[in-house]
C-alpha cells in the first residue's frame, strides 16, 4: 500500500484522491489523517516532506512525493498509459495552465481563511482576494463551455476541485447564478463517481 | 515577441528567465516590469492572469500562460526537443518532485516576509517557517551529492533559484556553513551563464 498524509478538508488532497479513483488506484492508497495549517505546522510530518504539506504520497519503497499536482502525474503514470496528462504539445500545456487557474485559486482561498481568522485582518490583502475571486470566476465562465473538449484530465480536476472547495467553505458564496455555464459545467463535474467518492466533510 | 511579466524580485520570474536563458529563447521574450504583492494587487493584470501573479507569459496570439512551472515547460517544448523536463516515468517524477520542494520553499519565503511586515506577526506562523526552512535545507543537504546525477533541469533550476533568493532577501541567514554539500552545489548552480543574466536586482 502506499501511504497518503490525508485531510477531508484539503482541497489538494481532493485532488488527488479524485485522480487515484479516476485511475483506479484508490484502492491502493491508505489514508493517514494529517492536520497542517500555517498557524498548526505538524513538526512529525516535516522529515517525510520539509514543506509540511498535504497531501504528501509515501511509496512502498520509502520515498516521498509532492505536491499535489506531481502525485496525481505520478499515479496517472503507475496506472497504465497515461489519461490525466495529456502527452507534451499543446493540449498540454492547456490542461498544466487550467490546472493552475484552479490550484492558484485553493491557494488564495486557503488564504483568505487565515486571513480572516486574525484578530486584525489586512483590508488590502482581503480586498485582494475579493477581487481574484472575481477574476477567477469570470474567466472561467468564459471558458466553461470549452472546458469539456478534449478528454478529462488535470485541469477539469483543478478547477472542479476548487470550485467544490467554495461550496464547502463558503456555501452561501452564490456564484452561480452569476455564473451559469460555469455552474453547469460543475454540475457535470459534481456527479462524477470519483467527486462524490471525495466529498469534503469537516472532521 | 512573446511578452513576460516581471519583476526583478520575483524567485518565480527568475525560474523562467533562467530556464529561458538554458533553452536559448531569452531574446524572444520581452519583460514587462510588474509589481504584484498580497498586499498589492495588481488589478490590471486580473484580465491576463486572474491569479494576479507573475511570471504570466502572453503568447503572440494572445494567449495567457501561468504558473511559472508551466511556463518553464511551453518555452522547453518551443526551444526544440525538451532539455528541462525529462519524459514520463522516474526521472520526471524524481525532477517535478525536486521543482515542488524549491517552489514550496520559495512559497514560504516570500509569505514569510508579509508576516514580518505585518504590525502584529503571528507567531505561530514565524516559529512555523523557521521550522520549515529548517528542514528543507536539511533536506537538501542530504540529497546535493545526487543533485548534479542525470542532466540540468527544472528540479535544480527549482532549488537552485529558491536558495539565491534566500541569499537576495537574507544575506545573513549563514545557511552555508552548516550545509557544505548544498553550498557547494549552489556554487556550481550560481556560476551557470543563464544564473549569472538573471541576478535579483532590489529596484
């Protein structure tokens, strides 16, 4: 079995989970509930990977992998011919790109909750991430209709990963109706077996 | 033209331009001076990159690249057959792996200099960093005499940017002595002509 530093809260660690159900690898993966937040550093965690993030894989061999995105390429390459990474060209480099909207976007939001958890938040860095948030949102509205050519790989799990990290923290964020392609194409998402095999719960 | 988003700060941006510099495209890239921050959001970058960060890469048709990693890979693949990023299997995984450990790094730092000018640091987020920057040099240390093992790539350009911007915004951090192994990689890594084009400049 290999060994997955794990948190029902993480988008990140969704991510990956979502990837190893779409490769057929869950079942291969034992989860080890992790707690890290800037604020809870988990020091035991630091030996097996100094960043001290999750999700963190450990092989049978020992050997560490991170982040995230590296994981998920990993396991797409143990389960046979590829699927989530498209191979070099264009159509790849658009999957790592849209991969990056959604994870630059777990990113600010993760952030925006340590933010606001201060006793004195900092109004510039809030209104910042308020106004990402709209970027983010209107440019994926933009290309939502797009966002199912080509096969599923990374970057729908990117984005979709991110936006169902909204839901979870942010339920009453309401961006769908201002955003309706965009919820359309979540929906999709959504009823994926390997999503709803994820689901956030908050432990 | 092919234009980058830049700034002279950013461990991000050097990431790029040196891996620019290695595949011999650095002169088919025009850098636009950009000033981005948590603090400072740059709002008219939302439209080009809604993450507001840099480097973002426009392609001559317009086309938006991001993150920085990404970026590194579409200028390998542009150049002609790819140097910095091995094929699918070990070795990649071993590079990407390597890249996301001096990403991560270079994540924590800059983050690590927002807390130090906030009025009120949390503590627990400095004690945090120091603990991580701790255990990412040791980490390092253990893993430089293989570093220089199968060709220059993205995993060292990851490390290698992520320890001189160390050295650029903590000159008297001291890390050397206590880490000889990695100070003598860093020493080879420093003297590369694409290293050498790309010195942090604190305009």
């Amino acid at each position: 079995m290999m060994r997955l530093h794990w948190s029902s809260r993480s988008p990140f660690v969704r991510k990956v989970m979502v990837a190893a159900h779409e490769v057929g690898l869950a079942d291969r993966i034992e989860r080890v509930p992790t707690v890290v937040a800037l604020t809870k550093p988990d020091l035991a965690l630091l030996p097996t990977n100094p960043l001290g993030k999750i999700p963190t894989l450990v092989l049978e061999d020992g050997t560490a992998l991170y982040d995230s995105v590296v994981i998920c390429e990993y396991l797409d390459q143990l389960a046979g011919p590829p699927r989530l990474f498209p191979a070099a060209g264009p159509a790849r480099i658009e999957a790592l790109r849209r991969h990056a909207l959604g994870n630059g976007f777990m990113d600010f939001l993760l952030l925006w909750r340590t933010e606001m958890a201060r006793p004195q938040p900092d109004r510039r860095i809030l209104d910042g991430f308020a106004e990402k948030q709209a970027a983010v949102l209107a440019a994926l509205e933009r290309e939502a209709p797009r966002l199912d050519e080509g096969s599923f790989g990374i970057g729908q799990i990117g984005i979709g990963c991110a936006l169902s990290y909204l839901d979870f923290r942010w339920p009453q964020a309401g961006w769908r109706l201002s955003h309706p392609a965009l919820a359309d194409w979540h929906a999709g998402f959504a009823a994926r077996p390997s999503v709803q095999a994820t689901e956030h719960v908050d432990a």
